[in-house]
C-alpha cells in the first residue's frame, strides 16, 4: 500500500510552489526618516507627520500608488500612517514623501517617561508601497535611532494667552 503523501502529483507540487512563490512580496525601495513634527496631540492620539526618503536602487523607474507605514517605537508598536498618493521614484535616484502618522498616546504612556529621560529612541519603520505593474506590492522595513539632545529646542517666549493668575483690582 502505498502513503497517501506519495500519491501527490509532481505536477501539483510544482504548481504549488509556484502559486506560493508569487504571493510574497517583492523587497522595495529602501525607505529612511528625514524629518518629523508633531502636528497635533489630543488625550489619545498624537498626530505626526513623517517625511520619509524613498531610495530607488533599480535601473528602472517606479510608480507607486499608495503606502501603509508602521512605526515601532523601542520595539513597541504605536501607530501607521495611510497613504494613497502616487508618486515616481526615478531610477536609481530618491524622493521624499511626507506621511501622517496617528501614534497611539495609551501605547506610549508607558514607555514615554524613559524614553524623555535618555532623551533617545529606537525606531523601525514596517512599510508595505503599492505600486503600477510590473512593480506590484512590496515591502520594505528600516531602523534606526534618534537622540533629541541631537536636536536643539527653540527658546520658550511668552505668550499673550498666558495662564497666569489675573491680579485683583
């Protein structure tokens, strides 16, 4: 009697592996933080805008029609970003493109008094881009650390919208 698993086709495990095969996702541009600025904070959600460097390392141009971006901050999941806007990476060049980021502050609230006291972080970025064919969906993901002493604060200057006691008359 012969196994039931001997009894598969070569054909099928062939088609099989094939089939699986064009279900993973191309690797993609390499992509780097540039810049971020917080836009808006509520008690819940703080609101960011990442500018991200998309580095193109093929000799042929690439049309992307959309991104999710996820950030990890010191291993910690805190937020993604959407995007549907199309974009052109040259061949073998960069391009910039900003994303709006929802960070999650009940994510954060733990972990953010140790990150404010080292002043630093890690952070990866997971990104899934969309892209024209032949490019199709591909994938991307980047790391790395960021040092606020790095970065100088502007000075504080008062405010007229001070909440200051008002001296009685």
């Amino acid at each position: 009697m012969v196994p039931a698993l001997m009894k598969i086709s070569p054909v099928f495990l062939i088609s099989l592996s094939v089939f699986l095969g064009g279900c993973q996702m191309a690797p993609g541009p390499a992509v780097s933080l540039v810049d971020l600025q917080l836009t808006q904070a509520t008690a819940f959600e703080t609101t960011a805008a990442f500018t991200l460097r998309l580095s193109n390392e093929s000799p042929e141009p690439v049309q992307l029609t959309g991104g999710v971006y996820k950030i990890y901050v010191n291993g910690l999941y805190v937020g993604e970003g959407l995007t549907g806007d199309s974009m052109d990476l040259p061949r073998l060049g960069t391009a910039t493109q900003t994303v709006t980021v929802h960070l999650s502050n009940l994510r954060l609230l733990t972990r953010l008094r140790p990150i404010l006291e080292s002043k630093c972080f890690d952070y990866r970025l997971k990104v899934i881009l969309y892209g024209k064919p032949p490019a199709g969906t591909m994938r991307s993901e980047s790391e790395g650390r960021l040092d606020a002493r790095d970065f100088p604060l502007p000075p504080v200057t008062p405010s007229s919208r001070s909440l200051a006691p008002m001296s009685e008359k």
